[in-house]
C-alpha cells in the first residue's frame, strides 16, 4: 500500500474534466487506485466516484495505490495532481 | 409568411424544409429478467458503440481545433467507461433480475443525485451530463437513438425546444442547415459546436415548436436573428442572393480572422473581445480576438458560490492571460448590485437597481470583503504580464481619486508581504454614465484608458430601462445624443494622447461601426463570434471618408438621415 497526500490546484478543483483526466491515468495503471477525501473514499478509476467527493480548489486529498505497481502508480498519480493534472 | 426574431448565436443564412426535431420523453421499462447474461452482454455493447460514436466525433472536431467540445466529449466517454458506474448497473441486474435499461437509469440517478447534492452550480450541471449519457445509452438499448439521424433524408433547417452537442454530433451535418430553437444561449456548447461547422443558429424563439409545422418552408438569418415561416417568391429569391453573397463575405472575414486589422486607408483599428465566461476564450483566441477588451469578473462572484479569494482570483486573471498568449487583458473590477447577486453578499432588493448601490459604488462599500482583495488580485497577476484594471460605473472624479488611494494601499500590503506585483499597471475607466463623458477632459488626467459602455450610457442618457420590452424599442445606440457623448470622450481623450475603446453592443453593429471610426475609436471590445464580421467592415472602411460622413452624422440629428450617410460604408450584404 502507497499513499500520496496532494493538493488540487485547479480553480473548480476535481470536476468533470479533471477528474476526467485523473481517472483516465488510474486506468493506466493495473494496481487499485482510491482517493481519499475527508470520510470519503472514491474509487481513483471512476470520474462519477471522484466527482461525488465534491472536492474544491485547493483542498487536499490522498492517493492510495494497492498492487503490483503501487509505488511507479502513486508516485505519477500524485505528480500529475501536483502539475495541475498536465 | 411570417417573420419572427429571436437571438443570434451563429451567423449565416439559409433557406429550407423545416424539420421538427421532437424528441419523445425517454421511457424506460421496467421489466423482470431471466437471463442476466444476456442483460449484460446488452448494456456493454450499448456502451461500446456509444463510445465508437463519441469518439468518432471527437476526431473530426479536434481537426477543426475544437479542443473546448473535444474536452466535454471525452468527459462523456468517461462517463460511457465508468467502471463504478457499469458495476453498479451490473449489481442491479443480478441481484434484482431486472432489464438493462432499468438498471443503467438506478445506477446512473445515483451518480446524478450524488452530484447535484454538491453544493456548487457547475457541479450541478455536471449531473445533467450523466443523465444525459445515460439516456443516450438506454436509447440505444431501446433501438430509438436512431429515429433522429434516419428521418433526416434531405436538407433541412432543424426545429427544437433546445438542442445537445450530443443531438449535433448524430446529425448528419451535411443535412444540416440551420438550428431554430426555442431555449439556449450563446455560451452554450451547442452553439459554439453549430459555429465550429458554420451552421446557422438562432435561439430564444419562445413557443416557435408550436408555429411551425413539418410541411413548412423556413429562412434562418444567423447575423441577424430572424426566422421567416413560408417566405414569400420575393422573400425567397433575396434571400437566396443574400446566402449566396453572405457565403463570400464570410468566408474572406474567416481567412483573415487572425490578421490585424486596418481600415482600407491605413488605420489601425484593434479589435478585442468581450468575455464573460471562461469557456468562452478559446473561441475568442480562434475568432482572431486581438486581447479582451472586457473581461467581466462577474461570473466569478454571482449565484450562490463562495467569494474567491484573492489567491483564487490571481490565478485565474494570470491563466487567463496566458491562454491568450499573453496579449493585453482588461479586467474590470466587479459590477454587481441587487439586480445580479451573489448570495453571500446579503444585498437589499432596490426599487431601482440600475441607480441603486451597485459597481464602483457597491465595491467601495465592501472594501475589505471585496474590493482590496480583487485589487489585490489583478496588480499581482499583472507582475510581467499585459493585465490592466478598468472601473465600472465611475460617475465623478472623486471616486477615481479615492480610488487610486486604494490601490496604493493595496500595493503597499503586497509589498509588506513581499508579493511581486506590477507598480505600474495602467488604470482606465468605462465611460457608462453620461457625468462621466460630460467630464472626459478632468478623467484624462487622473486615468490611463477609456473603454466606452455604450449600453449603459444610452439607457442612462435617453431614460429607457434596457429590461423593460415596453419602452426598449426606443434604445438605440446611434441616438445623436449617445453620438455627442462619444464623439465628447474621443476628443478629451486624444488630446492626451489616451485610447478609446468601445465594448458595448454598438461595437458589433455593421451600421454603428463606420460612424464610431469616424469620429476616431481606436478599439473595438466585441463578443468573440462577431470578432471576424468586425474585423472584415473595418477593412472595408476608408477612414478618411468615415470621418467626413461622421462629422455628417453629429450633425444630423435624425436617425433615418444617419442611416443614409452610413450606407456607402457597410457592405451590402449586413445593410
């Protein structure tokens, strides 16, 4: 088990097109992705999951990655939220 | 023969069948299964057709450089690809034996409420989309999605309630000539889409379903909003000349979108767009928007959303920017009164909110909750950027004064906390209330810039209330009156050597635009769609002549003579 705690940069924080983006590249990789906001936990590879967690700018949130490739899955995860999901 | 006007969302004329687009209210049966295998097997193909189809669009729109709408699709089809979503629609089949359709509709109205529960508009419009896609697949399933795209056999001018970019994305656009529909507005994602192919659009027909029948012949005017319902021969055979010539006209302003524009002699007129929702600038940057003229940060602070912060509100002046490749930005401070809230703000209902406590005034009132922080904002996201500040609503010289007093206090507070800003970012002001173009030659002293907000400082100088249909009739910017006041501000301006701008909706206007270049504006702030037509009547324009004509105009006095001096200056085909 990974774990990454990273903040959302982007101004509306994870909506559609972001959480779009994040679930698309948890998809990539063959290891359980969950984000972990507050009391919830969203599966990382479902945009609706990621999208109910209604996280805001700014807000922090925290990758956990279980299997095979964890450590190369969390560590891009959490890069590619820190780049503002580019 | 009937003619009825409603709002223009993208340009073009055309003249053809009418086809009703009816779009029966999804049911969804709810029936018990045996075969869950099979129910199975049913939503997952439904599903990978649909995403086949999605993603069929989305390259024939990324080659025409729509990134905005490619980026909503494939929102779309990761909605399509859910794993959370089919699961939960998989768990329904097999614990309550029930039919696909029933099934995806449960598990995706869960998402949905899920969603709309968030406590944010965007958010909430989010979970329309879900229930879009969903319905999108059951009708798949239901084998009704391809009513649409089958009935439609020969060119027609489609008629709808409102149409969804995914509604678009079936038609066969060759089928396509124009869209007639009763709800929808210029920012949304179907307008832009019907612009990208260049189909004509007009919205805001209230109750035209009900007027038009099947067997109905229809003209649609993009440019100018009109719809005519069985046109007559004459009708019929100008308007057939005016697609025609239309057709030309649009397609050199198109290949010349991005060029600087000069007037036929030499003058360089620039052209700026309006923006006043950020899903509008990438069309504005593909339109050939030179910066903005007018950015509105309204959008950042209305309905029932927290007040961004100034951290927030810096980052978004900044992206702004640079997603216009860092050409000039004009933010101009917040214009709000009671008639356009923002819940947070506890502002009273006022009998007269266009006079009342709003703009400028309201912003001096709300200085630490609102005002220093969007001060704040904009000097630091102008650190080595072209950003500068405008003020709305200014009515006398004192409140610039009081105002740059402000500003200094607000970068001295930047510098005690050692935030990098812009000392010298230019500050300018809307010329909107008459007192304010009466005493140009004092404000050119205090300010840097002048933009023009010729839709306020015509409701202000004729007494006509913009919002009240039963005296707007008499609202018309090409009123001598509003003309003097302009042509007063141009004057005081360029004696200092200060530019004017014009952001109002006469800068649009084929028949204004010759006279505002003629008594000498030096830059049109328009909404990004009109930027190519703009661009392609200033080159049309021979300055010189313009200037003759204007000085005419002033002195007229009557507006159907204006009308006369100007038509030598307007292409033909916009008269």
């Amino acid at each position: 088990m990974e774990e990454r705690t990273v903040t959302v940069k982007d101004k509306i924080g994870l909506h559609a097109r972001t959480s779009s983006l994040f679930s698309k590249k948890a998809m990539m990789f063959a290891s359980e992705v969950k984000i972990v906001f507050g009391q919830k936990e969203a599966n990382g590879k479902s945009m609706l999951a990621i999208m109910s967690l209604g996280v805001k700018h700014g807000m922090e949130i925290k990758i956990k990655v279980n299997g095979e490739d964890e450590k190369k899955t969390a560590e891009l995860l959490a890069e590619f939220v820190e780049n503002n999901f580019a | 023969m009937k003619v009825i006007s409603g709002t223009p969302v993208s340009s073009g004329i055309a003249i053809g069948a009418a086809y009703l687009l009816e779009k029966e209210e999804l049911r969804i049966p709810e029936y018990s299964i045996e075969d869950t295998r099979r129910e199975e097997m049913r939503i997952k193909q439904a599903i990978t057709i649909g995403k086949r189809e999605v993603n069929s669009l989305i390259k024939a729109l990324s080659k025409n450089k729509c990134t905005e709408e490619c980026e909503i699709l494939e929102a779309h089809i990761s909605i399509m690809e859910d794993p959370e979503l089919l699961d939960l629609t998989l768990s329904f089949i097999n614990n309550e034996h029930k039919n696909a359709e029933y099934c995806l509709n449960k598990a995706s109205e869960h998402y949905a409420s899920m969603i709309e529960a968030i406590d944010d508009d965007y958010m909430k419009a989010r979970a329309n989309d879900v229930r879009e896609i969903s319905g999108l697949i059951i009708s798949r399933l239901l084998g009704t999605d391809k009513a649409v795209s089958h009935k439609l056999k020969t060119p027609s001018l489609i008629v709808a309630d409102t149409i969804t970019v995914n509604e678009i994305a079936r038609l066969n656009k060759d089928l396509v000539l124009g869209f007639i529909t009763e709800n929808g507005g210029i920012t949304d994602h179907a307008a832009i889409l019907a612009r990208s192919y260049r189909i004509p659009f007009v919205t805001g027909l209230r109750g035209v379903l009900a007027e038009i029948n099947g067997t109905d012949e229809l003209m649609i005017d993009g440019n100018k909003g009109k719809v005519i319902i069985n046109p007559d021969s004459v009708e019929r055979s100008g308007c057939i000349a005016q697609r025609d010539k239309w057709n030309d006209f649009y397609t050199a302003a198109l290949n010349k979108a991005s060029e600087s524009t000069f007037t036929s002699d030499g003058r360089r007129i620039k052209v700026y767009a309006n923006i006043s929702e950020k899903n509008f600038i990438p069309d504005a940057v593909k339109q050939g928007a030179e910066g903005v003229g007018l950015l509105r940060t309204e959008f950042l602070f209305l309905g029932s959303s927290d007040i961004p912060d100034e951290d927030a509100q810096c980052h978004i002046y900044s992206s702004i920017c640079d997603s216009f490749g860092g050409r000039e930005i004009i933010v101009r401070t917040l214009d709000i009164g009671s008639d356009k809230k923002n819940t947070k703000l506890n502002l009273t209902d006022e009998e007269n909110p266009a006079l009342g406590l709003r703009g400028l005034r309201l912003c001096f009132q709300k200085e630490t909750e609102l005002f220093k922080p969007q001060i704040k904002a904009i000097l630091r996201s102008s650190f080595k950027r072209n950003i500068k500040l405008m003020l709305p609503m200014v009515t006398s010289v004192e409140e610039v004064r009081k105002f740059k007093a402000l500003l200094e206090v607000c970068k001295a507070e930047l510098k005690d906390k050692c935030m990098e800003y812009n000392p010298d970012i230019s500050i300018g002001i809307m010329i909107e209330v008459p007192s304010a173009a009466i005493l140009a030659d004092a404000f050119t002293d205090e300010v840097d810039f002048f933009s023009i907000g010729t839709n306020d400082l015509t409701q202000y100088t004729l007494a006509i209330d913009r919002t009240n249909s039963a005296v707007s009739y008499l609202n018309e910017g090409l009123h001598p009156a509003v003309l003097e006041l302009i042509n007063k501000t141009i004057k005081s301006a360029h004696k200092k050597n200060k530019t004017v701008a014009i952001c109002g909706e006469l800068a649009g206007d084929p028949k204004a635009i010759p006279v505002l270049i003629g008594i000498g504006v030096d830059e049109l702030s328009v909404n990004p769609s009109s930027i190519p037509v703009v661009k392609e009547i200033i080159r049309n324009i021979e300055y010189a002549e313009a200037k003759k004509i204007s000085q005419k105009v002033l002195k007229t006095y009557d507006k159907n003579k204006i009308t006369s001096l100007t038509s030598g200056l307007i292409p033909e085909i916009l008269k």
